[in-house]
C-alpha cells in the first residue's frame, strides 16, 4: 500500500470511529428503545422479541451518523397481512413525541427522529433460518454472522469502505440509491480483509464479480453461475439462494469500480468527504445553460402519494418508459434521469440535443425479396397524406419519406402525459399526480423552479457539473 | 398472358417495329456508312474491316430512335494505345461535315449526328473469340450469336423489353444509366422466349438471377457461384469468363424488378411511355420547397474536363466519398445523388432532413473492462476545451458530451471542399474544377439555377415528384 493512500485511510478512520462518549451516547439510546418497544409490544398485547441490529448492533456505523435499528420479532402467529400494522402500531406507542415518518420496504415500517438519531424500528418474524416468512427475518441472522466473525480491525475496514462509498455516491440500499447495503460492505471486508484490498480486487473487475464466503457453491461453480445472473454475486451466508447484491444497480457497481481506479491512482480525502455543492447564481446558471448546447427540459410534477421507496420505484420506471416513449420519436437524448424532494417537487429531467426535429423523415419499407410485404407498403403510402416523397427504391427497398407525428418533444411529453401517461408506461400514483397537473420548462425557463427550492437548485448544479464529483477533485 | 397485358403490348410492338420505309432508310444509310469508312480507313492506310453491328445489324433497334454502331475491326498488329488515335482519325474524315463528339467508353470512339441519326464509329481488333484484346472485340461476335439465335417473333420480343426498359429507366449500358444494355436485352428474350415471361421471372426474384444459356456451368453451378458475385448473372455465350450484366447497377436491377411486378398487376401504355415532365412554375416550386419540410443543398460546379462515361464514373465516386462525409458529421441524408448536363452544369445535391445539428453530441468512451482504455479516455477528455459535460459513466462505460466540430452541413461542405476536396474523396477532374470554384444554394435559392437551365428545371421537378413516373401512373 502506498504511503500516500494508508495517510488518507488513517485519517478517514480516525474521523469515523466512534468517538468512547458518542459511542456511550448511542449505546445508552439503543438500550433504552429496546426497553420501549418491549414495554410498548406488551402493552399491545403481542409478544415480541426486541432486538438491536444493523450497524450499531455491529459496530460498524460511522461517527456522526449513527442509525439505530430496532427490530421486533413477532411469532409466526401473527398473520403475514398484519404484521405491519401491528408493529406499526407499536413503534408509533413507543416514539410517542418523537418525529415519525412512515416508510416502507416489504411491509411499513417507522422512522422516528430521537436525540437528532435516525431510528428504524422495523417487524419482522422469529423465525429459524431458511425458514423466512418476510424479507426482514433475515436481518437478526445476518447480525449475529456478522458479529461472530467481525474482529475490531476488520470493522474499521468496513468503516472505511461505508465512508467511500457514501463519498462517491454508491451506498445504500434504499431504491432511490441502489447502492451497496451495510451488510454487503461487512460480506465485502469479510471476504477481502481489507478496505483497499476490496478497491483493488472491483478495480481489475472484467466480467462477473461472484463471492461465496461460506464456499456453498465450492465445486459446483456452474450451478452458481447459472443461479445468479446479476454482475455483481455476493451468496448470503445466511442464505445460500439469495444474492446479497441482487439489488445493487450497475450503474452503482460501474461507479464503484470507476472510483476505485481513480483513487488508487490519485487518493485523496475528498473521494470520502466530497466538497458541499455550492449551488450557482442565477446569472451563472443562465450562462451556463445557454453555453452548454443542449435542451434540458424538465417537466415538473407536484406530491405524489407514495412513501419514497414506492415513490422512486414509480421514478425510475416512468422515467424508463418515457425514455423510450422520447427515443421512439428519434429525438436524441444525452442524459435523463428523475429527481424528487421527496415532498412537493419531483421531475422527470432530458437532456437532448435538440428541442425540435425535422418534419420530415426516412421510413425503410420492406426490401424488394419480400413481394407481399412490398405490395401491402405500396397500397399504403401511395395514396397516404402523410407521404411527402416516395415510395422509391433505395438499397434494394422500398422507402418512403413521411411526415414525423412530433417534432417538438415539448409537444410529445405534454400531448402524451396529459392523461397521466399510463399509455406511455407512466406507473400509476405518478399517473395520478400527472393528470391533475404538470408543468414543462425548457433550459433556463426552470430559474423559476431554482430559485424557490434550495435542493433542487443543488442537485441541478451537480448535473451542470456533468462528471462525479470524485472526478472533478483529481 | 391477361387480354389487358396482351392489348398494351400488342399496341407497344406495332409502335416500336420500324415501318418497312424507316427500315429502308435507316439500312441504307448503315450500308452508305459502311462504305465509306471503309474508303475513309483505307486513304489512311489501315486494313480495316468494316461493318454494321449493334441493334441495326441485328434488326432488334426501335423505330424513331435507331443509333447506327459501326465497327472497324483492325489487325492486331495496331498498338493497342494507337487503336484509339488511329480510328478516330478514321471516323472524323467518314464523317466530315457531320456534328462529331468524341466519346470514350475503354477507347475513345467517335458520336456522328448524320440525317438526324446518331452514328458511333468504334474501333476493335479482328480476333477469334477467346482471344479478346480490348473489350469492344467482342461485339461482332455478339452480333453473329445474336443473328444466328434470333427468330423474327423473338426480335419483337427484344423490342418489347428494351422499350419497357427505356420506360422505366434502366435500359443503357453507359455509366450514367449503368442499366441492361442491349445485348442483355436480347439475351434475356434468348433465355425467356418473350417479353411477359421475362418480368415474370425477374418479379419472383428472391436472391439471385443467373442464366448461362450455353450451359457452359451445366454439372459446375457451385464454380459458377464462386466466379460471379453480381446479383444478376447472364454468361456470354461468346466468352463464358464474362458475367454481361457486371456493370448492372443494383438500384437498376431492383427498379427494373419492382417495375415489373407493378407493370404485371396493373399494365398501362405509360411504363413504355413515360408522359413528358413538366417543369415545375418558379412558385410552384417555391411552394414545394418550403413544404417538404427538408433541407435540399445543392452544390453546383462548372465545366469537368472529361468525356459522359469519365465525368459520371467521377460524379458518382465523388458523391459516394461526400456522402460518407456528411454522414460521418451526424447529418441525416434522405437522399443524394450527382446531376450534370454534361456540359457546363454539374452538382451534388443532398437532401437532409436539418441543415444545422445540435452544437453538442454524446460521445461513447470505452466500457469498464477495458481499464487501459478508460486511463487513456479520461486522461484525453478531462482536461479537453471541448468536453462539454462528463466523463460520466452511463451503461458502463465512460461517456463525454462534446462539442461538433460542424453544426451547419453547408459550412461542412464549403471548407472541406474548398481546396477541391481531394482529402474528403472527390475525383481527380471534379476535384480540378471544385478547386477553381463551387457554389451551394439551399432549397429555394436553387431558383436562380432553376430559372436558366430547363433540363435541370425537369430533372429537379421529378426529383421533388419523389417518386419513379411508372408508378406515378398506377
């Protein structure tokens, strides 16, 4: 290890190590919630067995942003459909006062803000391994593999690849991000030992990365290959069928292994702690957008009804069909992405090279070898008000010259999503929000947006900058 | 053979075989010609034997447009780089007196207008077949094979087909048409027996055409595969090394086939007559211009230095290697081809669907696993003026948005032509004239052109027609 890259490291694990007194802090927190979820679940009248897990439980959070997860293990009795409600139920008795927020993953569970500390407290079942009945059971296993085989140096490896991964964008497993999850962080150390050993084995990464710690699949690789096809294979421990990783986007996994190679080459702090956007003046977006070429526009939407997994899940798959609903019509887009603050404002955002296309286009018949075809595409462009010039043959086929159905892909979004855009793929709370309303503005048409929400004004100053911020630092 | 079919081309054969008067006269002056390039060659000393070939010797010539080939065939002990020389001087003292144009097809021969009939007076070698020294040898031995298999029912057939042919625009072996010649005509009825039996056959096409009617293949069809590649294959029956149709332009062929089947579905008097065009009214074509919604750049040049088959061997070549050009520029072609009258006007014209593209454009860097490669990408675009947004990654690869070195087609073709264009691929000749001086008119500024030259004004009214005349009518 170069002496440039075990400086940075040292720093980073000296700044995300728990500090005795933090950790003190937390610890005593973590006690207490056990003690009034318990109190709570048996003044409810349901037995559960409470627990501490995830990062704290493990110690491998990170200094200055704990997360205390709280899970209530329920008996089998408990029919599948209630559960949530049930431990909803209790988590709102037990954060009385607090701040809640109600979330979802398979089933809801509750975000409370206690102390300034982010608390889940999350339902799942008592249940023996293997033996799942919800996606959470799994939870208190991998907490206690991870206990058992974590040592103290190895937690503050993990703590260092959570700390890259946040800086460069690729942790967490929520929908939104799509990211690494904290457990696959500890698989990755457990397997690798050490933070800069994982940078290096993702950074040679040619084809498939496929970890198998418990050696479940040790002479019967093809099986493995041919269980998982995702790029990234990290086998559960806990769970010989499951892919810990099988969630994790290959956008997140490329930004990964991209970031690696870049700071092995080039180690600095910021990859960990990445500067905070200062957003640009008006006057300077303005200039921006107008220089840049492009057409950005933004077509704007307000509240949808949905928790944000459910929320980004709709995103990301209205984004994909309108994607393809915009590429159908040959406009060419350079980027396109969603964007929410997950209360008032969500987005869907192309960046196209041109707002507006020719009238006029190319439309490829059948070649000549096919008769029937031919003749069914003569009987239909002949006489059609649509045909500007054509039929004629043109590489052995015949070819018309037709009017385009949009030109405008102002025109196309607003014609298209004016009834919410199911037909076009628009999922369907979205769907919702759209046919009460939406509102398009093209390039600098959004200051109007910028101005009013600081977020969104940053966000927009980040895609501006158009490469990771990683990248600009090096 | 349906009565409708049947009463067109009983009215086509009545009006393309030539009236016993014509006959007379055309003969006549045939065997007048005859005789006097015979004295013409033997006052310059050359032992020429003298005769008629082509469609008059073969009585398969349409009535009202006879062209009169008369062939000198010279010992071999000419040079073949004198043969040229020798017999134009030859045919220039034959012809005194007459409109001559020089032509050049392997040699140069010479084009006499003489009672308003064109005369061609070609030089060969008197060789036995098999023993070919230039490529014009072998027409007298075309004519031989097709007078010995040619009955007259047969010549009203050729007739037929060579008209149909002119209709439709694929009859000519010169390389501005690159269409069936007559010989090929004739072949085609040897094999077929009638003109009917002859679209049928090429209107079922599905891969290949091939014919070898000598059976010179018979048992080897697979060496016959291997040693033409063309998608139209006639074996000359006097050199069986020669595919007749080589020089058969696919669009050609296809148009021809295509003709066909329309012709067969719906038979009309206009596939061998096409109506005359007219011109479009200066407003009328304003109007056309503006409504097609393209964009028509026209670049227009002066005099080339070289005889038809040379100027448009050169014009197509060119037009290739501008296409490429425009093309790898992003600009999306409709259509494009090369005009000239031969004389003082030439141009390329390129219908595009944007004269001016976006400033910006994704460029695709390498994907992860080429590690080198991504090294070398980032290193070129991070620090490069023209990098607009980026290097991201997107799919797995890196990805910039760069600047386009031409937005505007026309600028694009003005600057790279601008030293005759010889780096972008124009031919020698065209190149010489482009380096004196070129100009590009967009869509209507075309008018000023338009307005002088009629032949031009027809040919760009039937380009703006859009489609072939034979199916205009249907």
């Amino acid at each position: 290890m170069s002496e440039k890259i075990e400086k940075v490291c040292t720093t980073v694990l000296e700044r995300v190590t728990p500090k005795k007194s933090e950790r003190a802090k937390i610890e005593a927190l973590a006690k207490k919630l056990e003690k009034t979820v318990t109190a709570a679940s048996k003044a409810l009248g349901v037995e559960a067995e409470v627990r501490v897990e995830g990062s704290v439980a493990k110690d491998t959070w990170l200094s200055g942003e704990p997360d205390i997860d709280i899970f209530m293990r329920v008996p089998t009795t408990i029919p599948r459909k209630s559960l949530g409600d049930v431990c909803l139920k209790i988590a709102r008795k037990a954060t009385e006062g607090s701040k809640q927020i109600e979330r979802f993953a398979e089933h809801p569970y509750l975000e409370a803000i206690i102390d300034n500390v982010r608390v889940n407290i999350v339902p799942c079942y008592n249940v023996e391994r293997g033996e799942w009945l919800s996606a959470t059971d799994r939870t208190p296993h991998h907490t206690d593999y991870a206990k058992r085989h974590l040592n103290e140096q190895m937690r503050g490896e993990v703590r260092l690849l959570k700390k890259f991964m946040k800086g460069v964008g690729v942790y967490g497993a929520e929908i939104k991000i799509g990211g690494f999850s904290g457990y696959l962080c500890e698989l990755l150390i457990l397997h690798h030992k050490f933070f800069i050993k994982t940078l290096k084995a993702c950074a040679q990464h040619k084809q498939r990365i496929v970890i198998d710690i418990e050696n479940y699949y040790k002479g019967r690789e093809n099986e493995l290959q041919l269980l998982f096809k995702e790029p990234l294979v990290i086998v559960d421990p806990v769970d010989k069928g499951r892919n810990v990783a099988s969630a994790v986007q290959p956008q997140k996994l490329y930004t990964f292994i991209a970031a690696a190679r870049v700071f092995l080459e080039n180690p600095k702090l910021n990859f960990f702690y990445p500067p905070e956007t200062i957003a640009l003046t008006v006057k300077e977006l303005k200039q921006k957008l107008e220089k840049c070429g492009s057409t950005i526009i933004f077509l704007t939407f307000k509240k949808v009804d949905a928790v944000p997994d459910v929320l980004w899940g709709q995103l990301y798959k209205s984004q994909r069909s309108l994607r393809k609903l915009v590429q159908l019509n040959d406009f060419s887009i350079l980027r396109d992405l969603p964007w929410s603050d997950e209360r008032t404002l969500n987005m869907f955002i192309f960046e196209l090279e041109q707002r507006v296309l020719s009238p006029i286009k190319k439309h490829l018949g059948p070649p000549l070898e096919k008769e029937h075809e031919c003749e069914k595409f003569l009987e239909k462009h002949l006489k059609n008000p649509g045909t500007v010039f054509g039929p004629y043959i043109e590489d052995g086929r015949w070819v018309v010259e037709i009017r385009r159905k949009y030109t405008d892909a102002v025109a196309l979004l607003s014609e298209r999503l004016r009834d919410g855009g199911r037909s076009a793929g628009v999922a369907e709370q979205i769907s919702q929000t759209l046919r009460k309303e939406f509102k398009i503005f093209v390039s600098d048409e959004i200051v109007e947006v910028y101005e009013k929400n600081s977020e969104f004004a940053k966000f927009l100053t980040e895609f501006l900058s158009g490469k990771p911020k990683w990248l600009e630092a090096t």
